[in-house]
C-alpha cells in the first residue's frame, strides 16, 4: 500500500501547483452547462432487480455473503438494498462501508518483471451493494450527459457503442485520406503518469458542477461518494493497513472511468485551438496533422498546442509522461519528403520512430499494418503449440474456449483497418487460422481447409474482415455507432429518379490510390455496402 501511496504523493509533487490559475480553464475552455441535474430519480424495485440480475456474480472480500448466494435471495432482501439505495440518492449520502475499496495489484504487461512493483496496476474491487449503487448512478448520468450531447465526439472510453476498434478506424480513416491527397503526416501518442490516481477531487466537483450542471443532491451525492475514500490492498490472502484516498477516481470501479472522461473534457476544446486532429481513449490522446510535401509539416504547431496541454494539465494536476510520447511520420517518401529529425515535446527532443504501438495496433509509416500482422502471427503461433501440445487431452468445448481466447481473438481485434490489405498479408493471418482449425477438429496437415471451416462456421479472414466493416457501416446507418463514424458515410441520391433512389445505396467517394484511399473506411464501406444484393439490409 505504501509503495501505491508514495508513487501518487510523488507524481503530485512533480507538478508544478499554481492555485491562482487553478481553474482557470473552466472559464477560458467551456461554457457553463445551461442543462441541470438536481437530483437522482428513485428507483424501482423492478430497475433494481433488473441491474442486480445483469451484473456479474463474482464476489469481493468485502462481500459479507457470496454474490451469487445474494442474488438468490433476492425476494428476501431486495426491499432492504432498495432502500438503501434509494435513500442514498434521496439523501445525497454514500455510506462509509461502500468506500472501501480493496486493491489487487494486476501487473502492465505479461513481459514485464513480476518483481518489480512499478510494474503493477492498482485495480479497485468494491463491494457487491456498492457496485450496484455506482451502476445505478452511473445508468443516470449516462442518460442524461447523452440527452444533452454533453460527451466529447471524440473520445471513446467508456462510451457505448464506442471502442478502440472505432476509435483506430477513424483515426486510419483520416490519416488514409491524407495520403490518398499526396499529403504526408505526423502523429503524437502522448501519455500520462496514473492518470486516474492524481485527479483533483475539488476541481472534478467543481468540473460537475459547472460544466456538467449537476446541482443539489446530486452534487451532494458525488461530494459524498469522493470524500472519506479508504483503501488496502489485497496479496497472498493477507490485507495491508487502510489508506486515506486524497486523490484520483477508483480504477476498475464502474463511476470511476466516466467521472475521468467528465474530467479531461475541457482537452477538446484547447486541442481544437489549434487547428489539430485529435482522438481520445481514457487517458490515451493522440494528435495527428497533414500536409502536401511541398509545404512545411507544422511542427511547430503540434509543439505549441503540446505546450497548451501541459499547462492545462498542470493545472488539473496530470502528468504528461514526455519519456513515453511517441511520434511517427506517414507518407509513401516520408524520409525524402519531410526534413524532421526530432520533435520538441517541451525541452524533450523526440526521435520519430518507424512503427509505434497504437491502442494495441502497431502503426508504420504507410499504414500497412505489415509489422502489426506479423507480430499477431508470432504469437497466435506461439499459443497454438501450446495449445496443440495438450490437446489430446481436451474436450472439444474446451479446446475451442482456449482458440477463441487466444487465437480468434488476435485475428478479429480491430480487423476492421485491415480491409482492403493486400492477399500476402492476409494470407498470413489465414495461414493461422487453419493451422487453428486443424488443431482444434485434430485434422491432418493436408485435408482439405474449406471444408474444416465450414464445419466450424468460420468465415475465412477476408470475408471476417469484410464482415466488421459492413457491421459497422449498418451500425453507424442505424444511430448504433459513434458520430464521427456515421458523418463519414452519404446516402447516395441519383440526379434523375432510378429504381436505386430507395436502394438504400451510399455514396462511393472518388480517391486517387488504392493502397491508401481504397482502404480508409469512408471508401470500403459504401463499396461493400452496395454490393449487397438489394433489399437485403
């Protein structure tokens, strides 16, 4: 727990603390919510029993009985934890024993040393009641920051309908078109120190309040829900003492995430200053310009709005890690045409790198995601001996949990940015993928692979691929995905009346180069869309 402690205590320390300014960027970066939030509704025995019975059953060592033990008594207790929520809106009062939080340090990466405890992430486990008191709250605030388009587009943490799939998607989309225009590009990966440990209570309130307009009992509550926090941690079956928590919102909590995102909301605003693309997921922010080669990639305009960011996250007491900023030129002659050794990242000078490591994806200059599939390929291979080492002992059920797991699921996340790669660098993800189906039907190196997936009901790379892309085009034409993927696609309306007019087409843009512009989802998407057979979607 010390270790935790004085790892936040020092971060806070680095940041250099200007009370005057201290919330400064209210005024100069937002208006004033014109919305209000004065208090929570009540909640029905019915909404209670329906949050209850959709969480998980996993239990904590707070829990005096077992979740599931709980939730089979629901009829005997379920008036009692009614009422106890229900007066903990009503009240604005969040009871002590529900501010206990248990921490399970959970280490960064699977390559990293075990033994060192920067290596660790403090993961919050709350009790069972305190889970569905902060569900309830946060279903209501969800609610109402979506019916005043409150969220910032482009941030996609914690969001429905929002992922680092359509995050990247949008992202490649953008950058794809540059290169498609003859424009070259540059992109900023910044990075924060424990983001989510050092937020400033005080400023996060008066963050709710104002820009947010939670007023009344609502803002009672949250006044509640962040003071007196306590927290232990929890290793080899022994507790450490409990810590007063000053800062920061729990992480692995369910309030915690979105309060983080009410946070950051003002970054938006500063970035578009600027004049500079931006995406965000939690605490990842990435920026990315373009320009034609024969004019001067603004450098100095990505400097100066990273200075801009700092200094608003002084203020909000985050720490922008400048030693894990990465930046990454793109363009087809990104060394002949760009003159750009390091970047000045506030008196850090930063070598741009050949690839970097986006959202879990690994970025190269022309975007094609060859060092990225080569690097799924490696280690699917790897757990597939694993795998096929132990599979003669393995029920087919169970066989197949273990290729979804780590198989299936390397080839399908954000498969989406690869549509329209070219066949060697699919073929090499498909060559995985029946390597995968031969162990798991215990099929011989030479049968037949088509069969085998049939008789698995499993879509060959390319057609998965395809697959996302038009699952999202339906979602983003049906208000189920994020706004800054629906703008990209137009309905198709011919000059003259044709029997297409109400064929649900979409307009296919005209682009200049196949490897780029051909695979930016503002292109792939209407062209698979219309080659639908009609009155099918």
């Amino acid at each position: 727990m010390k270790f935790f402690d004085d790892k936040i205590n020092s971060i806070r320390q680095k940041i250099q603390y200007h009370p005057q300014n201290l919330l400064i960027d209210i005024d100069e970066c937002c208006s004033s919510s014109e919305a209000h939030l004065e208090c929570f509704s009540p909640v029905t025995e019915e909404d209670l029993l329906s949050v209850i019975n959709s969480s998980k059953s996993t239990s904590c060592i707070l829990d005096p009985v077992p979740t599931q033990l709980l939730k089979q008594e629901l009829p005997k207790v379920g008036k009692s934890l009614l009422e106890i929520v229900n007066s903990s809106l009503s009240m604005g009062y969040v009871p002590n024993s529900l501010k206990l939080a248990v921490i399970k340090p959970i280490i960064k990466k699977p390559n990293l040393d075990p033994r060192e405890l920067a290596n660790y992430r403090p993961i919050s486990n709350l009790s069972f009641i305190a889970k569905i008191l902060e569900k309830i709250v946060f279903n209501q605030l969800r609610l109402y920051l979506q019916s005043n388009s409150m969220h910032e587009v482009f941030q996609s943490g914690f969001r429905q309908n929002h992922s680092t799939e359509t995050a990247l998607l949008r992202v490649t989309n953008d950058l794809l078109s540059a290169l498609d225009r003859g424009s070259n590009a540059i992109i900023v990966l910044l990075d924060l120190s424990a983001a989510f440990d050092t937020i400033d209570h005080a400023i996060l309130l008066d963050r709710l309040e104002n820009l947010i307009g939670i007023k009344g009992s609502a803002l009672t509550w949250f006044r509640s829900y962040l003071r007196d926090r306590f927290q232990c941690v929890y290793l080899n079956n022994e507790c450490s003492y409990q810590s007063r928590v000053k800062y920061g919102v729990p992480q692995g909590s369910i309030l915690g995430p979105l309060l983080f995102t009410l946070y950051m909301l003002p970054l938006g605003k500063i970035i578009r200053r600027h004049g500079i693309n931006f995406h965000c997921y939690a605490d990842d922010t990435q920026l990315y310009i373009s320009a034609k080669p024969n004019e001067e990639l603004c450098i100095n305009q990505i400097t100066d709005c990273i200075k801009d960011i700092k200094n608003w996250m002084t203020h909000n007491f985050l720490l922008l890690n400048s030693d894990k900023t990465e930046v990454l030129l793109l363009g087809p002659n990104i060394d002949k045409n760009i003159n750009v050794n390091t970047v000045d990242i506030d008196g850090h000078l930063i070598i741009p790198g050949k690839t970097v490591r986006n959202l879990g994806v690994i970025f190269d200059p022309i975007l094609s995601f060859d060092a990225d599939i080569c690097s799924i390929v490696k280690i699917a291979f790897f757990h597939l001996r694993n795998i096929a080492k132990i599979r003669s002992i393995l029920s087919l059920e169970d066989a197949e949990k273990l290729v979804h797991a780590f198989i299936t699921s390397r080839l399908d996340y954000c498969n989406a940015l690869l549509a329209g790669s070219p066949h060697k660098l699919l073929h090499k993800l498909q060559l995985v993928q029946n390597a995968a189906a031969r162990v798991l039907t215990r099929a011989r190196k030479f049968d037949h692979i088509t069969p085998i997936l049939s008789s698995l009901n499993w879509l060959p790379v390319r057609f998965r691929i395809d697959y996302k892309i038009l699952l999202l085009t339906y979602k983003s034409l049906n208000g189920l995905a994020p706004h800054y993927l629906q703008e990209l696609l137009t309905p198709y309306n011919p000059p003259r009346s044709l029997g297409s007019q109400d064929a649900g087409l979409l307009l296919v843009p005209r682009i200049r180069k196949n490897y780029a512009g051909g695979r930016a989802f503002f292109y792939k998407a209407p062209q698979l869309w219309n080659s639908l057979p009609i009155n099918q979607y």
